[in-house]
C-alpha cells in the first residue's frame, strides 16, 4: 500500500488525505506545522480528545461549532464554565454531545490555567518534548515522548489525554513530521521545524 495519494494539483500527498476532499486543505495549510500559540495547542488537544473513538472528519466538520461552544478555545474562560454551561453543552447538536469530554475540556481549562502559572505556556510545556526528527515518518500510534507527556499530563489532572491522543496532537502541531516521506509537504514541515523558534 502506498504512502502516498495524489492531490487535487497531480502531486503526492499523505496517503490519509484520501478519507476525505477536506482532508487536502487541511493537510496542506496546517498539519505538521509547528505551532507555539497556546490557545492554538488548547483547541487541538481538546479536540483531539474529542476525537477520541471517532473520525478527525467529524470532529474537523464541526471545528466551528466547538470554537463557538468553547470561546474559541479561551482556557480562562473556558475554566469559568460552570454546571449549566455541561448542561447547555450538552444540548448543543454543532458539538460532539459526550458528557465526560464535555467536562474533560472545562477540567482541562483549569489545568491549563495552573501549568501556565508554573511553566509559563502550554507552549514550553509541549516542546519540552519534542523528538528529534526521525529519518521516515512514524508508522507506530504512540511514541516515548507522547507516552511521557501523556503521564504526566495525567498527573496534573488533566483528562482524555491518553498517549495516541497526546501523539496525534504532536503529529499535528508539528512536534513530530509526520507526512510520509513521497509527500509533497514533508519538506515544507521540515524547513518550518528548522526555522522554529522552540519557546521556552
């Protein structure tokens, strides 16, 4: 089976781009691209947890209605949300409606809140432990440093932050180049990754 499948332009892309039209845009644009804004890193973790037993298309679908739902992904305001907004949450059908995700994400805020006041950023944080770039793309689900941040995220308290949730957060946030080794955009990743300032 092939790494690879060709884009909407002839040229090669990760193969998982083929699940879905919309995957293209998004694969191109914003997968496997360092990001270093906080509320940025939030909204993917959250959704990634969201994704949890369902398909990134479902969840990418809906981005819009949970960045509305959620306040565009403001961990301050987020932490503020009290029993009635689980309940509102719960009764909106632009979301995934799972109680226990939908209090993940408010738990989660909190947390956010408290590892920033001790490590500065969600952004430090993260790429504490970023890999070094490894010479093909990853073919496994997990890796040591998803695993580790995964424990320790936990141990903070935080919630549906297992480890392949923690590593296709660090897939997509570009912690980890992914994009298989024919793809169009690996290189691109790469520079990206190179040129990154590691916020610290």
């Amino acid at each position: 089976m092939s790494d690879t499948v060709s884009g909407p332009d002839g040229q090669p892309r990760c193969a998982w781009c083929k699940a879905a039209p919309e995957f293209f845009e998004y694969h191109d644009n914003e997968w496997g691209y360092p990001v270093a804004d906080d509320r940025r890193l939030f909204e993917k973790l959250c959704l990634e947890s969201f994704q949890s037993g369902l398909s990134w298309r479902t969840i990418l679908s809906k981005r819009e209605n949970f960045r509305s739902a959620f306040c565009d992904f403001d961990f301050n305001k987020v932490a503020e949300f009290s029993d009635v907004d689980i309940e509102r949450l719960m009764g909106d059908q632009g979301i995934v409606r799972h109680r226990g995700k939908i209090e993940a994400v408010v738990n989660n805020a909190r947390r956010m809140q408290e590892l920033v006041a001790a490590e500065g950023s969600l952004a430090a944080y993260v790429w504490r432990y970023e890999a070094e770039p490894p010479a093909a793309p990853q073919t496994a689900s997990t890796s040591a440093q998803s695993i580790a941040m995964s424990k320790d995220l936990k141990k903070r308290g935080w919630k549906f932050v297992g480890p392949t949730t923690v590593f296709a957060f660090m897939q997509a946030m570009g912690l980890i180049n992914d994009h298989a080794k024919g793809c169009v955009m690996r290189e691109k990743a790469a520079q990206l990754r190179r040129d990154f300032i590691k916020p610290e």
